[in-house]
C-alpha cells in the first residue's frame, strides 16, 4: 500500500478512521496490515526539526503525548495499537538521543 503523505498529526486527529482503515487492511492480510502502519508511521513523524542542542523537539514532545493518549484509549489487542506503541517508542527514542546530543555539546 503506498499512501501520499499526509499532515502527521493525521493518525491522532482522526484516530476512529485510522483503527478502522487498519482493521480492513489485517482482514487483507499481514502484508497489506504492515504496509498501511508503515505508510501512516512515516507520515506521523515527518516533517522538519530545529531546535537547540540538548532540548527536544517539540514534535517529538507531542508524538509522545499523543501516543500515549492514544494508547491509553486504544484496547491492547485492536489492530493499530501496535502503530501508537511504535510512534512512542520512537518519540521516547528521539527525546533521549536530544538529550544526549545536549550532554556531548556541554563536554566539548
């Protein structure tokens, strides 16, 4: 499945489509189910960052909140679920990679 990018806040504001749209593609097969998570995953965290070094960006502060969000009102076993546990992780990721980028600039 190849989707056109989207606004990345897109899997968050309209969450009930995004369950339902991954629903119909697992009743398609592991194939079709990975390839729309993997378009919607890339649309969610793209875009460009600039900020100062050792801080967050501020997208990555809300892809975590959101994700969070969304995993707390998402059941654990709905097709999508696995999207948002993704989009945290990577959000958990980049914030502290911006942190640690921030503790080598202070050593130099």
């Amino acid at each position: 499945m190849c989707c056109a990018r989207g606004p990345n806040d897109l899997v968050f504001r309209e969450r009930d489509f995004i369950l339902q749209l991954l629903k119909r593609c697992q009743q398609f097969g592991e194939k079709c189910y990975r390839g729309a998570c993997g378009d919607l995953y890339a649309a969610a965290i793209s875009g460009t960052r600039s900020g100062t070094p050792g801080v967050p960006f501020q997208q990555d502060i809300e892809l975590r909140d959101n994700a969070r969000a969304a995993l707390n009102a998402v059941p654990r076993f709905t097709p999508g679920y696995d999207l948002y546990q993704d989009l945290l992780r990577h959000a958990e990721q980049s914030i502290k990679r911006s942190y640690k980028e921030g503790e080598q600039f202070d050593d130099e």
